[in-house]
C-alpha cells in the first residue's frame, strides 16, 4: 500500500478522485473530513459530501487532530479531506504551539501508515501574494505542508479540471 497526496485548486476533482479509488478498492473505507459548520453554506457542503459516500464507509469528522484520527482508523483504506481546511480551523484557533504539535503528529501518523491513504489539499500558492498576514501565513504554511509531506509519500498528484496530472510516482 502507499501514500498520495492530491492538490489542486478548489473544485478540481480532487474530492472525485479519491471517492473513485475508494470505490474501487471496494473494501472498508475510512474518511476523516476536517471541515467545520460555521455557516448555512457550510453545513450544505458538508450534508452534500455526506450524501456522495456509501452509508457502509466509516466517517471520521476530526478539525484538528489527524495524526489521532488516522491512528484510530481500523481500515486499510483512509482519506483525509482536507488539510487545507484542517490548516485553517488551526490558524483561526490561534495556537501555534498548538498547530505545530498537530502538524508534527500528522507526519509522523503518515509515515507509520501501512494501508492506502489519500491526503487531500487546495494548492493555494499559484496566485497574488494575499493583503493580509493571517492569508500570507495560511499560504506559506499549505506551501510547507505540502513540501514536507510531498517529499516523505510516493505519490503525488495535481488535480485540474478533473484531469490528473503525476507530479511523482513511485
């Protein structure tokens, strides 16, 4: 089994992809999502992603501790949706130590992860540099992120238009 980790902008198909595999696999599926309900729009989301999802996959809604979710995971197929959302409930907490900790956890979960896992991300450093220091923050720390975690798994892909692109294969 093996790690890949999937970017793209938003609404790329990057959601699409790993529910294709994990169709495919057709075995116990566990889906961590990281997003939180703040708002009406949000919670429709969120209702509309439940929806997609066969009933019989285990769900895991986990906004801030990942490595702990993927360690209780007890199936050998896992998704993470998505670490962008995951970075802002910690930026929005304003907890650095905080953040750092969970980051480091999630790192070190991954490495230790045997099954097939998809770790889904917004590439969010392509555009203009943000006006303001929290969005320079988030943007650098995606950017780190996605670095760290690109170089410790096999696989990473860019999502566009629902088109993959192999960034790198094993």
């Amino acid at each position: 089994m093996s790690t890949e980790l999937l970017i793209g902008g938003a609404r790329s198909g990057k959601s699409g992809y790993a529910l294709r595999a994990a169709l495919a696999h057709g075995g116990p599926v566990y889906w961590i999502a990281t997003a939180e309900a703040f708002d009406p729009e949000m919670a429709e989301r969120i209702r509309q992603h439940r929806a997609e999802r066969p009933a019989h996959w285990q769900t895991c809604e986990e906004a801030l501790e990942l490595g702990a979710a993927l360690r209780a995971s007890q199936a050998d197929f896992v998704v993470i949706d998505c670490l962008t959302l995951w970075l802002s409930n910690w930026l929005c907490r304003a907890d650095p130590d905080g953040w750092a900790r969970a980051r480091a956890d999630l790192l070190a979960a991954v490495a230790e992860f045997r099954g097939q896992l998809y770790l889904i991300s917004n590439e969010v450093g392509s555009g203009i540099v943000p006006d303001n220091p929290l969005a320079r923050q988030f943007r650098d720390e995606a950017g780190r992120l996605h670095q760290d975690l690109a170089a410790q798994v096999a696989a990473v892909t860019l999502i566009v238009a629902g088109l993959p692109l192999a960034l790198k294969r094993p």
